[in-house]
C-alpha cells in the first residue's frame, strides 16, 4: 500500500514568529521620500503632478519586482495584487495615499502603502500562500491639497460622488482631475468600484499626540470621527472706533467670538471625542480704528457617534437662534460638509486587537479624529485600522516624523492581522 503524503504548509517559521523586515520598509520610505523632498526634511508630492507620476512609477516598479500584477482604474486608483491559492474569494486588501500636502512629511500615506507592499515581500521571503488574493492599493488625490473633494479615489471607488464631478475638479490653474490622469498616465480602464475587497485595512501614523503621551505602540482604531463643517457670518454695523460709545455700537466681531467661544464649550461639554474648532476668520473691513461690520468664520464640530455630533449641532444652533435675538445681528449658519462616524468592523478591529496581543505589543484605542480611505472603504467591505505614534503628534508638515521600530511594529501588526482574514493556504 502507498501511503499518499500530506500536503505540507510551504512555511516552516510559526506563525506567531513572522516578522517583516523593518530595514527594508524604512528603506523604502526614504527612497518615496526623495521624490518630492523640501529643504526641511519633508515631502510636497501633490495629486497627479510629475512628481507624483514619478513616486507612482516607482511604486508600481516595486510592486512588479514583488511578483504583483497591477490593475488601474478611471480615477487613478491602483491595485497591486498577489494571487491566492482561491482566487475566486476576494482579495484582502492594505492601502492608503501616496499624495501629500504642499509642506507635507515622509509617512503620512506613504507608510499605509509601503507596509501593504512591505507585507507582501515577506510572504514571499517566507514562501507563504494564502487562501485569499492580497492587494495593495493607493488611492488617488486622497489629500485633497489640489483637487477637491478629499478622498477622491476611494470616494468615487465607494459611490460616495460620480466619476465626472471628480474629473471636473480643477486646480488653481484651471487643469482638471480628467486631463492630469490623462497627462500622466494614469486613467486606467476600470470602472471604479468594479474591484472586489473581501476585506481592507489601513496602517497609518496617528496624527496626533494620544499614543506618545500614552507611551503605546500599536493603536486600535475601532471608529473615524464624523464631522460637521459650517461657514457662518455675523454682520453688524461698521462705524468709528473712536465716536461711537460702546452702547450704540453693532460690533460683528464681539458677537461671533461668543459663538467662537460656544464653539469650544459644546465640544467640551461631551468628552472625551467631542470637538470644536474655529479656524478660519475672515473680519471686515479689518482696520485698527474701525468697528468691524462683518466677520466670516468656519466651525467645526466632530464627534465618535451620531447621536453626540447631532446634539452638539442642535445645540449650536440653538446658541446661534439665541445671541441672534439678543444681539439683534444678523447671523447666517451653512453647513457645507457632513462626514458621519465611521465605526469599523468588529471582526477587522478583533483581528487587529487579536495580532497585537499575539505580538506583545503594548496598546490602546484610539479613535481617529482624522479622514482616511479606510471610510469609503468601509462602506463595501469590513475595514479596520492600525496607528503608530508619531513624534509630538505632527502630521501635515514637514517636519512630521516617526520611530523605525514603531513602523516596523504597526507593519508585523498588519501582516497577523491580513493572515487572520486572508488564512495561510
């Protein structure tokens, strides 16, 4: 009688031991990060200028030498997949952006791609098959620095807007979406969204200063904050500073610095994700000696969940309803944005908690308070997130910067967690 031999697994390391090689990721980093490289250490590598088809190119080059097979769609987008031993199962899929702000930093986007790209070279170092396609993606224009929306790729990718209002977006100098795709290189022929994701996961620096204050490495993001963004215009009366006694005086300003102020109280008022931010003022007609007449202003309210965000909306606007009478100004309030929360998946954020403990790494949740693919993402597949720390919480800047092992930590945290969805064959 022959003994028919069992199918031996193609990997001899346990499972709980792979580790990526966090030398070649930060390599890699370094390399992206000199295209598009300013004085003080950052990266200006804005969506569909040369300088991002260059950081594309070598990207896309990286993914070939990987043994990857590319797919590019009509807004940009591109997939970069490794076949399972099932390719009929959707791919389980890592990305992020490889666009940046004008004064922009090394990691920010770049680190989701780099590890997604960093994972698949060590299942091949360690001659690993999984049951389910891998795929890394980066989407395009994810920054919104040139074009607007934000989010683009993912956004038309997910529905969210139609691929015509993404190419009619224009820069300053009147080029658009559509056109610079086609300059570059980059309109593919698939239509967005007809790509499955039997899963997505997004590896990110924080942004912010939560996890260093902590002392943590690895931070589970079990939700993205939602958003509410308004332009408001209180308009008074204009008239002599000197004259004109404080009694008898329509003064615009004074009035939308107790919204200002009403602003931060609100968000304060439903801790610990509740927030509230003025960032924009414009006052005029902004002379020394001149009561100022009108005064035009953002807010920005966020929240981790609908419920908080809507009462801190109702309750602004009711503050809004009430200094209008007492005032007797004229105030106008638009909402102009609305981003609902983003909770994520329970089994991608268990697969990310379940990778960290296996890893030893220590931990926290973190809620991020920032936009990322992973949103639209979410909305067609389960979706979950890994942050890192990043020096003093600074993103979108060129001093932006982040530990060698904390990438290399959020990578390996990465790679357990796509095996648990993607299963070694």
């Amino acid at each position: 009688m022959v003994r028919r031999s069992r199918r031996r697994r193609p990997v001899k390391v346990k499972e709980q031991h792979m580790k990526i090689n966090g030398d070649r990721l930060w390599a890699s980093l370094m390399e992206l990060a000199k295209i598009g490289a300013t004085e003080k250490g950052g990266v200006k590598r804005l969506a569909l200028t040369d300088l991002d088809k260059q950081g594309r190119d070598l990207v896309v080059g990286w993914a070939r030498e990987a043994g990857l097979s590319i797919t590019i769609d009509q807004i940009g987008n591109v997939f970069m997949r490794r076949d399972g031993a099932n390719n009929a199962l959707p791919p389980v899929m890592t990305g992020s952006h490889i666009d940046t702000q004008p004064t922009g930093g090394k990691f920010d986007g770049n680190y989701g791609v780099l590890a997604g790209l960093e994972v698949v070279r060590t299942l091949n170092d360690l001659n690993i098959k999984t049951e389910a396609p891998i795929e890394v993606a980066f989407w395009t224009n994810e920054e919104g620095s040139r074009f607007v929306p934000v989010m683009m790729g993912s956004g038309v990718f997910c529905g969210a807007f139609s691929l015509e209002t993404a190419y009619a977006a224009k820069d300053v100098d009147g080029k658009t979406v559509g056109e610079e795709l086609e300059r570059i290189g980059y309109k593919g022929p698939q239509v967005p969204g007809d790509h499955p994701i039997g899963a997505y996961f997004e590896t990110h620096i924080e942004q912010g200063p939560v996890l260093e204050d902590a002392d943590k490495v690895i931070g589970v993001v079990p939700a993205v904050m939602g958003l509410s963004w308004y332009d408001c215009v209180v308009a008074g009366m204009e008239a002599h500073a000197g004259p004109t006694p404080m009694g008898l005086r329509k003064d615009a300003l004074q009035v939308a610095t107790k919204i200002m102020q009403e602003v931060v109280a609100i968000a304060n008022r439903y801790p610990p994700y509740g927030r509230g931010t003025v960032g924009m003022v414009q006052v005029f007609p902004n002379s020394r000696n001149v009561i100022p007449g009108e005064v035009k202003f953002s807010i920005d309210l966020r929240n981790v969940n609908d419920e908080l965000l809507n009462t801190m909306h109702e309750e602004m606007l009711a503050f809004i309803d009430q200094t209008r009478s007492e005032s007797g100004l004229k105030i106008e309030i638009e909402r102009v944005s609305y981003y609902p929360p983003c909770p994520f998946h329970p089994e991608c954020v268990d697969a990310v908690r379940n990778a960290t403990a296996k890893l030893g790494y220590s931990t926290m949740d973190v809620v991020s308070g920032a936009g990322h693919d992973a949103i639209y993402a979410a909305r067609l597949a389960p979706s979950g997130m890994i942050f890192v720390p990043c020096k003093d919480g600074i993103s979108h800047n060129e001093i932006e910067d982040a530990k060698a092992e904390h990438l290399e930590a959020g990578c390996n945290v990465l790679l357990h967690a796509m095996l648990e969805r993607a299963r070694v064959a």
